[in-house]
C-alpha cells in the first residue's frame, strides 16, 4: 500500500520565481513576503524605485530573495519591461501578482472625467491584461504557473464612491476567468482575490470614516476590517501547488460581508 502525499511540501515555493506589482506596502507588500516565507524568489514592483528597494532590502535583511524594480502599470512598455527584467534576473517566472491598482476619485460616478476614467482602466485592467499575455510563454516554457489578480468585493457588486473602480475589478474578473480557460491547457492557472474591507492606506477613504467604517462594520458578520496578511494566505495558498486544482475561480475575502 502506496503512503498518502504529504500536504505540507504542496505549500512550498522553492525554486519559483514571483512578480508582485504594486507591492511597496499594503496587500502586495504582505504577499510578497508571504511568497518570499514560503520559499519564493520575489521581484517587487511599484512605480518608485526608492520604495521598491526598500521593501527589497528589508526582505533580504530578513533572509529572503527578493528584488525590486519599478514600473508604472499604466504604461504598456514599463509593464511589459517588469517581466522582461524579472526573467533577466532569475532565469525564468512561474507566479505573477497582478496587485498594482488606482481610484484618483472617489464620490459619484459622474464625477469621473475621462482622464480618471483612462487613468483607472490602464492601470487596473490594461497594464495587467497586457503584462500577462508577455508573462504567457514563459510559464507555458516551465510547465505551468499561477497568475493571481486582486480584485475587490466592487467587482461583484459596485460600492459607492467608487464606481469605475468597480467597473474596472468587474473586469478583471472576467478577464481571469477567460484567461483561466483559454490557458488551463497549458496548466496555468488564473484566479482572482476580492478584498472587501482592508485597512490599507489605498483604502483610508473607507475605513478613516467614522460613519463609512460602521456602516461596513454593521454588515461583516466577523466585526472587523481585514488585514494585508488576511489576503497573504490565501495568496500564498493560490499561488502554490496545494491550489493545483484551483483555476478560475473569483474569492471573496471579506469577513463575510457579500453573505448578508
């Protein structure tokens, strides 16, 4: 009689490569170092290269791999630069974060001009679309990957004051979903995180606000905001072969609050 497989190695990284954008601080920074933890080399991203070094330097203080590089998601060649530079580093990708996001308005719909809405839908859903498809045969060269895109629980059902947001994470959404199908033959998978209330500084217009704060505290049966590392473990678990079975799906991590 054959032993079972042990699930723990399922959750290791070693040996992979990993792209994180928008991973200076907050969620993407919590699951770069998640993946770094768990064995992972990590290349680090967001626009400021000064930012990008620290958390690097940090990372590498702590015994971990990591490199940091900027790019703007906005702009198709910086996007598609990141990877090149990522596979020039470490030889290869197996795991790309799309995380890097932008709302520069907040309040009712009509006050998106088209220079925010441009703004939001280069950033959130183009730059990712386009890094994704120049990530695509690299992963299928390596047998596989995983591309995990932050959403928001706003993908699912639009909140208030954020209203092309939400249409840019609906979206994405979609995008994930057409991805995994297209790409699950090539045993890369793709698979969405939607973050409901997470006290980050991206979402300080939310959670800052005394009356906005209750409200959603009111609706999440667990009673409290998530954290960066609450989006981290599902990440890491997404990320890893454990979720080898796992491709498009749409989470909702939001303490329950899409239950009620």
């Amino acid at each position: 009689m054959s032993s079972p497989q042990r699930i723990q190695p399922l959750f290791q990284l070693d040996g992979k490569v990993a792209l994180i954008t928008g991973a200076s601080k907050g969620i993407g920074e919590a699951i770069a170092r998640g993946l770094a933890e768990f064995g992972a080399k990590v290349v680090v991203s967001s626009r400021k290269q000064q930012a990008v070094d620290a958390v690097a330097d940090t990372f590498k203080a702590d015994g971990l791999d990591a490199t940091g590089f900027a790019a703007n998601m906005g702009n198709v060649e910086q996007a598609l630069s990141l990877v090149e530079k990522t596979v020039a580093s470490y030889g290869g990708l197996d795991i790309v974060i799309n995380n890097a996001a932008t709302n520069p308005v907040f309040g009712p719909i009509q006050n998106t001009d088209e220079r925010a809405f441009d703004k939001i839908i280069d950033v959130n859903l183009k730059g990712p679309f386009e890094m994704c498809k120049k990530a695509y045969p690299i992963l299928k060269q390596r047998g596989g990957g995983s591309i995990i895109n932050i959403s928001s629980i706003g993908g699912v059902t639009p909140e208030a004051g954020i209203g092309i947001y939400s249409v840019s994470k609906a979206a994405i959404n979609s995008l994930t979903q057409a991805m995994a199908q297209d790409w699950g033959v090539d045993n890369i998978r793709v698979n969405a995180i939607c973050p409901g209330l997470i006290k980050t500084k991206f979402s300080e217009a939310l959670w800052n606000n005394e009356a906005i704060l209750n409200r959603f505290l009111q609706r999440i049966p667990l009673r409290r905001a998530g954290t960066a590392n609450d989006i981290a473990g599902l990440a890491v678990f997404l990320a890893s072969d454990a979720a080898a079975y796992c491709t498009g799906g749409v989470y909702m991590l939001d303490g329950g609050y899409s239950a009620t």
